[in-house]
C-alpha cells in the first residue's frame, strides 16, 4: 500500500505499536515535562502532544475522555489537566520544542530533546515614537526624494566612458 496522505512517520512500527508508543511517549513528557529521544520520534510526538494538550484546554468532561481514550495514564492525564492546560492558556499552538542534541553513542541515530513550552510566549517589544527617522520641523529643507535615483543614475553612465577610456588606453600600449 502507498503512503499517501499520511502525514504520521511510520517508525518502522505496526499502527497500534505506534499508538502505543506515541501514548506512553505523551504520558512521560507530561510527567516530566522534558525528555530525550530519537529525532523522528520526537518530531512524531509533537504533533501528537499539542492535540492532546488542545483538547484539554477546554477542560469538559468531554474533552477529558477523549484525551483519556489515546493516554490512558490517569496520573499523566491529571497532571495534563491541573497544571499543563492552565498554563498553555494564552498559546493558541506551539506548546512544544524540539532541539537537536546530536548523535547518540553506539547505534550513531540522531537524538533529540523534546520539551514542553511551559513559560509565557514572548511578548514582541514595540519601538518608541521618540526613536526612528527624525521629524520635519520648521525650518528644515524639504527632504530630497529623487535625488538619489538622479545620482545613482548618473554615476552608473559616467563610469562607462571611464571604462571604455581604460580599455583603449590599455589597447594602445
């Protein structure tokens, strides 16, 4: 069978041992919020926790069970609800990082650290009105707008008479 429109990495397992692995996966970084792995583990798990942590966001007993139904790790699933969700209000997406951490010794596979973004997103610092372009005052020369577009212009045909000059002098030696 073809692999199209599959967006999961199949990690050389059968569906339910994915599944399997992916759910314990999820229920040890809800636990420790941290943890090390294989790369395309790791980038198959993201996806997979931000659902996850998503559906709990709404808190319902709804939501509860439908997380409860892919982790069925009950300290995991209260730790999810009680402490990760509240804390991912403002997030909309993104509630976790993956960060390569290099090769691992013996088999060389590439490892990675996947973590949960528990601390406040970054809020964007705006710039000050006072800081930027100066204003106009009264007074001031009006600013030159095509002056630049003249000179460049400019400069750009009056080095091709030089450059030809230097060619014929070249030449006549």
């Amino acid at each position: 069978m073809l692999h199209h429109g599959k967006k999961t990495a199949k990690l050389s397992r059968t569906a339910t041992h994915r599944n399997a692995m992916l759910s314990n996966m999820a229920a040890s970084l809800f636990l420790h919020s941290k943890m090390t792995t294989t790369t395309p583990k790791a980038k198959a798990l993201r996806p997979y926790v931000d659902r996850l942590i998503t559906k709990a966001k709404d808190g319902t007993l709804h939501s509860k069970r439908l997380v409860a139904s892919y982790m069925p790790h009950k300290v995991a699933l209260k730790k999810l609800f009680e402490e990760i969700a509240p804390k991912m209000g403002e997030r909309t997406s993104g509630y976790s990082r993956v960060i390569k951490a290099g090769m691992r010794r013996g088999d060389n596979a590439e490892v990675s650290v996947i973590e949960l973004l528990l601390d406040k997103p970054v809020e964007t610092v705006e710039k000050k009105e006072g800081k930027g372009k100066a204003t106009k005052e009264k007074g001031d020369a009006p600013a030159k707008t095509s002056a630049p577009k003249k000179a460049k212009s400019a400069k750009a045909g009056a080095s091709k008479p030089k450059a030809k000059a230097a060619k014929t002098a070249k030449a006549g030696k």
